[in-house]
C-alpha cells in the first residue's frame, strides 16, 4: 500500500521524484518517463536524433568560443570594464587591405607619363595610346629604359629552355623572337605577362621557316603593334586607316561583302554613320581626348582591317579604365578575332595594374550586350539616362571586370578559348615554373647582398 504523497517528508518526497530517474536502463524507459513510449518507432528516433543535434551544436558552439578566445576576451573586458560596441566606419575604413607597392608605383608612373603636366604627348599618339603599344628600339636614337637588359635576360633564359623545337639552319630564332617580345612588353608591366605573352609569340613565330620569316618581316616594318594569334592591335593612324575604315564600315559593298545597313554598325553609338572618309577623320573616332586610345583590329592572315577598340575614361589615380564595344563590319562581329583584340588589350592592361576595367553598353544593344559575357564581365548595374545619344535618352548597361576576376580565371578561360586547353595548361605551367625560378633568384640577391653586407660591416 502506497503513502499518500500528503504524509511524506520532504526527503521521502524527492526520492520518490529522483527515483524515475535512477530506474532508468534504457532509451525506452527515458521515453516512458516522458510518456511517450507508446510513439511510433519512426517519431521516437526523430526525437532522438534532434536530441543529438542539439547536443552536438551546443557543444560545437562552446568549443569555438573557446577557441576563438572568446570567454578570454570576456573576462579581460569585464577587468578592465570596457563596454564591448562594434567597431564605427572610420575605424573599419582604417582596416582597409592596402594596394600592392607594385600598382601604387605603376600609378604614379602612369600619371606622369601619360598626362604631363605641360599636356604634351611628344607624338600623334595619346599617352594611353603610346603605353599600350610594343616597346621597340627606335634607329639612331637611345633604347628604351630596360629594354637592352630586358632583351638579354630573356634570351638566356630561351636559351636555357626554349618552347619548342629549333628550325633547320636558323639555331637563333626562337631565342630571339622571345626576347624581343619579353622585351616589347615593357618594364613596367607584370612578370607573369611578359612569360605569358613572348612564350605564346616565340611558339607562333617558330611554328615554320615561313612564320618566322612573316613575324620577322612584321616586326621590322611594325614593331610596336600588339600581336596575337588570329589578329593584331595597330595604333590607330588617320593615313593607315581611315579610308579603309570608313569603307568596311559605310554599308557599301566592298570586295566579296555585299552592301548592309551602316545602322549595324554605328546605330547605337554617339557618331556615325559617316557620308565619307573626311566626316569620320573630323569625328571622336579619329579625334581623340587625352584620356582615350584607339587600335585598329587587323586579321593575322590576310593583313584585311577588320574594325577599330577603343579605351575612354582612363583614369590612372584610380587605376580604371573603359574599353568600348569594338566598332566592326557585321560579318566580324562575334568572331574569334573580336574576342583576341579584346583579350589582348585587357591582359595589357590588368599587366599594367589597372584594377577595375569597365564596359558600357546600350540597354537596347541586344547584340553588344553578348560580348560582355563572352568575356567573362560581370553585369554591375544600368544607368537610366546615362547619355543623350542621337538626340535620344540611352540607359547604360555597366559590366565590370577586376583585376582579381582576371586572375583567378577570367583570364585563363579566355586564353583557353582563344588557344586551347592544350595551351591553356601549358601556359599555366610556365607562369608557375617561372614565378619559382624568379622567387628562387630573388632569394639569392638577397642572401649575396647580406653576405657583402657583412663583410662590409667586418672590414669598418
């Protein structure tokens, strides 16, 4: 016979509490305490496994605070007696990542080059202009600075390991068309660049007896153009190009093209189309702003003048740059040689250490709006009323590409797009092999220069 809970002590009272507790041997006498023994199986491990959960995730949330020196930070705040607040945006702002000293050095470099401040340009190029194109030699007059030991170094380093099998009766020829092409890149552009760009000219210059004769008469007779594999950039010349231009672009036949709206090609841009080759030259195709360049697009194979890029906006204090649509004949648009002259000037200029490169485009430009994309662009925004263009309101569509997109892939699935995974890989390659013969290099300098350091120091 059971005591009435009423006539028990207060100790009997709790033993009697506890003893549900201590009779428990299984998961099902915990769920019988519960009153829930009688639950399907399936709701009962349900219970169980939140149960778990729960556990697992209070205890990994103590152990990270833990960890992370959280309760330490408690305690020195509850000492000193510091109220814990966010931190405001002027200390955040402090804590901004700095930019590398090789771009902030680029920078000042740029500004000084490219806008003197006696506004000359000591050429009929722009400064933009003039800075993208090769560097070569010029006859009779001083190289330019770096060039000679540029074009030294990497001919040994050719020498040592060049990318492919030397031509009968020519022992000098790779060696030589990666120099002057590491070289023509330029001092001031990055490393992995300069690798990059004379490895893939060495291997289509010594392809054959007949390429290395073609690159060679090419870099003669236009030895600053940008060179690639299906096309190449020529600084834009009113006596080279204009007439040309303004044929492919005028909507009249020319050659096997038969006749086209001219609308294709300017229809959606500030100038054009033009009634002849004078209302061009007098337009901002040809007439440029301190802040612009302009590049004629010029098929490899046949040497046929394909359209124009330009670049506007330039603004090295922040190292951005705008490159525009490239202005082409319709049947080259969405070509391989539209996607290579945009790639050749964005790994010059991402070389260079531009850190953000901008496009854009008309809202209602359906088929400019692909190239972007096809470039690995991201779209940023639309801009309602950006411009008055033909006496009319345009909406911009901006797409943005920066130098870390560039890096981490853009540029490899372009290079790869333009040159195939086979060579894709290989280049990837060579930038990394490269880069550890640099560093190892570096790393000498530095040793051999402490070492006369201190012998220095032991002579004094």
């Amino acid at each position: 016979m059971s005591i009435p809970e009423s006539d028990l002590s207060d100790i009997d009272k709790l033993k009697r509490a506890l003893s549900s507790i201590t009779s428990i041997s299984s998961a099902n006498d915990i769920l019988a305490a519960f009153g829930l023994h009688d639950m399907p199986a399936a709701q009962k491990y349900g219970i169980l496994l939140g149960c778990i959960v729960f556990f697992v995730t209070v205890a990994s949330v103590l152990i990270l605070l833990t960890l992370g020196g959280s309760w330490k930070r408690i305690e020195e705040q509850a000492k000193s007696g510091e109220l814990v607040s966010a931190p405001d945006a002027i200390t955040q702002r402090k804590k901004r990542a700095l930019l590398l000293e090789r771009l902030l050095e680029n920078r000042d470099w740029m500004i000084k080059t490219n806008y003197p401040s006696d506004g000359g340009s000591g050429s009929g190029f722009t400064g933009l202009t003039r800075m993208l194109m090769t560097v070569a030699p010029v006859e009779g007059e001083v190289p330019p600075e770096g060039y000679e030991e540029s074009y030294r170094g990497a001919y040994r380093r050719c020498q040592d390991k060049p990318g492919g099998p030397i031509l009968g009766g020519r022992p000098n020829h790779r060696f030589e068309a990666y120099a002057r092409a590491f070289a023509g890149c330029g001092t001031h552009t990055s490393l992995p660049y300069r690798w990059s760009y004379a490895r893939m000219y060495e291997g289509l210059a010594g392809k054959s007896h007949e390429s290395d004769d073609a690159f060679r008469a090419l870099y003669d007779k236009r030895p600053h153009d940008v060179v690639g594999r299906t096309c190449r950039l020529e600084a834009l010349e009113e006596q080279r190009h204009l007439n040309n231009l303004w044929e492919i672009t005028s909507g009249n036949a020319v050659g096997e093209h038969k006749a086209y709206n001219p609308d294709e090609v300017w229809g959606f841009l500030d100038y054009g189309p033009f009634q002849n080759a004078k209302s061009m030259k007098e337009s901002g195709v040809f007439q440029l702003e301190r802040n612009e360049a302009a590049f004629a697009i010029v098929e490899a194979v046949t040497d046929r003048l394909l359209g124009l890029i330009r670049l506007t906006k330039d603004d090295p204090q922040n190292l951005n740059v705008q490159m525009e649509l490239p202005v082409l004949k319709p049947t080259s648009d969405g070509t391989v040689q539209q996607m290579e002259a945009c790639f050749l000037l964005l790994d010059r200029l991402f070389a260079y250490g531009y850190r953000r490169v901008q496009m854009s485009v008309d809202s209602q430009d359906v088929r400019g709006k692909r190239l972007p994309g096809r470039l690995g662009f991201t779209q940023e925004g639309q801009i309602p009323k950006d411009m008055i263009v033909k006496e009319a309101n345009r909406d911009s569509v901006i797409y943005g590409m920066l130098n870390s997109d560039w890096d981490k892939g853009a540029r490899a699935f372009l290079f790869k797009k333009l040159h195939g995974a086979t060579a894709q890989s290989a280049d990837a390659s060579l930038i990394a092999k490269e880069q550890a013969v640099s560093d190892q290099d570096e790393q000498l300098k530095e040793m051999k220069a402490a070492e006369e350091s201190a012998k220095d120091k032991k002579k004094v």
